[in-house]
C-alpha cells in the first residue's frame, strides 16, 4: 500500500519545491500580463512588471488579488485562456452579491482531482477502498472535486451527493463504503441517524474527509466516535481550485498545502504586510499552476497559522491549521487580533452553547475584553462557589487561547439576545 499519492511531489526538497514555485511563478505572472488585461492594470498600477518577478522572493511586489476583482471581473474577466480550452465551470453560493466563476481546463481538472487524491491516499484510501461522495454535486466543487481524486486513486466511487439520508445509509450498508465524503455536520448528521436505525453494525467505514464548513475538534472526535473511523480535514476554496488544496495526514494537526501547485503567505490582514511562519494572519494563494483562472495572491479572509515543522507523515509540504476565524470578524484588543471563532472553541470545549456576547471597553486608554456567556441549566442550580470555579477556569481558558486576559461572566440560561 502506498502512503502517497504523488510521492516524488510530497516528499520533495525544500530547493525543489521552491524551485518548481520560482519557475511556476514567473511562467504565471507572464502569462496573466501577456492574456489578461485586468491583471496587467492591476500590476501597472503598482509599477510592477514581468521583468521584476524573478522568482517568489518578489511575490510581494504583486498586488493583491480580493473576492470584490474577482465579482468584477465577473464573467470572463480573469480568464487566461480561450473558452474554447475551458471544459467546466465551479461556482460560489453568490449569498453575499455576485457570484465568482471559476473556469477550468482539463489539465486544470486533472491537477485538480491529484490534489483529491493525496487527501484521499492520506487517509488510507487505495484501489480497494468504497468511497462514498455525499457533497453536493452541480456548481459547487465538493462532490466533483473528491469524485475525481477518488477515480484517481482507483477507489469504487459512490457519486451520492447531498441529501436522501435513508439512500445513503442504504448504498452506505448494502455496498460497504469504507470511505466518507461530506461536510461535516452532515456527518454528524448520517452518524446520529445510523444510531437511530440500529445499523451500526452494518456500516464499515473506516474514514472520513471532512471540509466546506468549520468544524473544532469536539466534533471531529464525536464523529470519529459515532462512524468509528478516523476523520481528516481538507481545506479549499472554489476560486483556488475547491476541495483538496491542502489536506490532512494521519497526524490531523494540521493541513499540508500542495505546494508544488499553490504559493501560500501570511499576511497581516491590516497592512498587508507579509508574517514569518508561525504568525497568525489571513491565508494568501497564488495558484501559479492552473491555466485557466491562475490566480495571484488572492487573499482568502481565512485566518491561519502556518508551520514548516517536520511532519513524521513525511510529507515536506508547510502545513495550516483549520481557519481560526474570518479577517473580516476579527477584533483587535490590547494589540493582538481576536476572532470571535476562537472563544466559540473554547466554549464549546468548555461544554458551554455558542449564545455569547463580546463586549470590548476602553478606560483610560486601556482596553477591556469581557465575554458573557450562559450557564448550562444544571449550572444555574449549582453553588455559587461552584459557579465562580467555572468562571475561572474559563478565563484560563480563553487566556491560553487568546494570549491576552478577557473577563468572563456566567449569566442566567436564555438571558443572552439571540439575533436571527
Ligand atoms: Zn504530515
């Protein structure tokens, strides 16, 4: 059984991967000047040329890439090759204005589905293996994204899409899926409703890759409890390509970004300032790589810490966590960026409901952060020594995951506004 897909790409030397990114950077940036005007605009208004990107020590001479030029470019505006190349389109929900439309050539695709099948193959998935593909199928990239890597690999697919949860438990029972695709609340969902069936014993799943939504740990584990399987992370966007963009290993502390494919940075999402590894700030990619909709230096609004620790999976590609938050959410109290995201964890992991309430103060030019938070009813009952215990621990909590001190205060079940 082979352990990587594409063993000679994920194991390669930090020089040849940088190597493959100085030539697929320069290739890039010619290709957008010589057949996309807007992106030539974009770098004649930073007084960029061709001739000043040499390779990825001068990726931060490019100018940004945002959703808003990819609505305005909307349709064909970033396209860098003639339809007549392009053989499918992928496209975002368009829930907050126009929707973006990515376009793909079929080297696009094939570049595509080998990203799906590393996850695939990270989680243990071989020619044997049933994988059943329970995202959405249609312009949405999940279900056709690990569709593909599953053919790749050789696996049985099982094209279900979203939804009809007495057919995939059926197809699931009847043809022994080993492998499940799907976000992950629909499979906390599918696990609950097997219990409910009293087909456990009947399923033989042995893991999952779950993405598209955002998802803590508590929850990975409950499904790993519930399926009885290992479940892995897997991170995309459907402007970079969608599903499979980095992907999690055995380890599951973390994703590794493809990076003989994609460029990542780190930006601060204020200044936009490039950070060192290691730093908090919002995901940048420049996919040098695809031919038709390539994109440089998109800024994704995910908030990310990257790590370029030796991963004992062997794989040398940098690794991300899960987004910690969206750039758009965050807050900046006593200098250091929080994001409503991370004290949602440490609720949840404290066994507390997500109702909460952020209330950020200044006196005397000194900035207060104070989260609100409602008691369990079984709490409400408890004494009050009980109840400042928990208060305590809570504000060690958030304090290890904030880095800063934000106050808590335990208040009476339902108290707390709900806005729809
Ligand atoms: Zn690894």
């Amino acid at each position: 059984m082979s352990k990587y897909f594409s063993p000679e790409k994920e194991t390669a030397s930090r020089e040849q991967i940088v190597e493959w990114q100085n030539a697929g950077l320069v290739d890039c940036v010619k290709r957008v000047w010589d057949n996309v005007p807007y992106y030539r605009k974009k770098m004649e208004k930073k007084g960029v040329t061709p001739d000043d990107i040499k390779g990825i020590e001068d990726l931060h001479k490019l100018p940004f890439l945002t959703k808003d030029d990819l609505r305005d470019a909307y349709p064909y505006g970033l396209l860098a090759r003639p339809l007549s190349d392009c053989v499918r389109i992928h496209s975002t929900s368009g829930t907050t204005g126009r929707r973006v439309v990515a376009f793909y050539t079929q080297n696009d695709i094939d570049l595509w589905d080998e990203c799906c099948a590393r996850a695939l193959t990270a989680a243990g998935a071989t020619e044997d293996d049933v994988v059943q593909v329970s995202y959405g199928y249609g312009l949405f990239t999940g279900g056709f994204g690990l569709n593909g890597g599953s053919h790749k690999v050789g696996c049985l697919t099982l094209p279900m899409s979203s939804g009809n949860t007495d057919r995939q438990i059926q197809f699931m029972t009847d043809l022994g899926a080993t492998v499940l695709c799907c976000t992950p609340s629909y499979a906390a969902y599918l696990g609950e409703s097997i219990h409910e069936r009293g087909v456990r014993d009947m399923i033989h799943l042995k893991a999952g890759i779950f993405g598209a939504e955002a998802w803590t740990e508590e929850m990975r584990r409950d499904i790993e409890q519930t399926l009885g399987i290992k479940a892995y992370d897997i991170y995309g966007l459907t402007e970079i390509s969608g599903p499979g963009v980095a992907f999690e290993c055995e380890n599951q502390n973390g994703m590794h970004i493809n990076e003989d494919y994609f460029i990542v940075e780190v930006i601060d999402p204020k200044t936009g300032e490039v950070l060192p590894d290691g730093e908090k700030g919002e995901l940048v990619f420049t996919a040098f790589a695809k031919e038709a909709f390539p994109l440089l230096r998109y800024r994704t609004k995910d908030i990310c810490i990257l790590s370029r620790e030796k991963c004992s999976c062997g794989r040398t590609f940098v690794k991300m966590t899960k987004p910690l938050g969206r750039s758009d959410d965050m807050l900046i109290v006593k200098g250091v960026n929080v994001f409503p995201s991370q004290i949602e964890t440490v609720l949840l992991n404290h066994g507390y409901a997500a109702n909460y309430q952020i209330i950020v103060d200044r006196h005397k030019n000194s900035d207060s952060l104070e989260v609100r938070v409602e008691m369990t009813p079984e709490m409400f009952s408890d004494e009050l020594s009980k109840v400042s215990a928990k208060e305590r621990e809570l504000v060690a909590g958030l304090k290890s995951m904030l880095g800063i001190h934000a106050d808590d205060k335990l208040v009476t079940p339902k108290s707390i506004v709900r806005y729809a």
